[in-house]
C-alpha cells in the first residue's frame, strides 16, 4: 500500500476502518477484485488519515473513489 507503512491508529479507530473496509466490499458484484479491494482500503487509511471517523462516510467515499477511478 502507499504510503501507509508507518500509519497507526488506536484500537477505535482501526475498528471503524474495518466496518467500512466490510461493507464496501460486500456491495462489490462477485467475484471481488483483489485490485478493488486495496483501492479501498486505500482509500478508508487515506480518509482516516485526514480525520473522518464515521465508518458509513469512509465507506461512502470508498466506494466513490472506486467509481472515479474505474472511469478513468
């Protein structure tokens, strides 16, 4: 992952990245992309990194980035 390999976030924190890296992956069509995925996850470090912390918006922006990034 980029830029990433000294990220730390306490234990509520990660908790809430992990409700948002799940239910962004569930809405994704099967078979799930590994690709898709780490763009996720990418996205809800990146946006947790900047202080979001409400898991339903990381998950919402996710998913958008994902979207935009598709098209391109």
């Amino acid at each position: 992952m980029k830029n990433f390999s000294h990220a730390a976030f306490p234990p509520d924190t990660i908790s809430v990245m992990k409700q948002a890296l799940d239910g962004a992956v569930s809405t994704l069509p099967h078979p799930v992309n590994s690709s898709h995925v780490q763009r996720i996850a990418e996205s809800i470090l990146r946006t947790t990194r900047e202080g979001e912390r409400d898991p339903t918006m990381l998950q919402t922006m996710a998913l958008l980035e994902l979207q935009i990034t598709q098209r391109d």
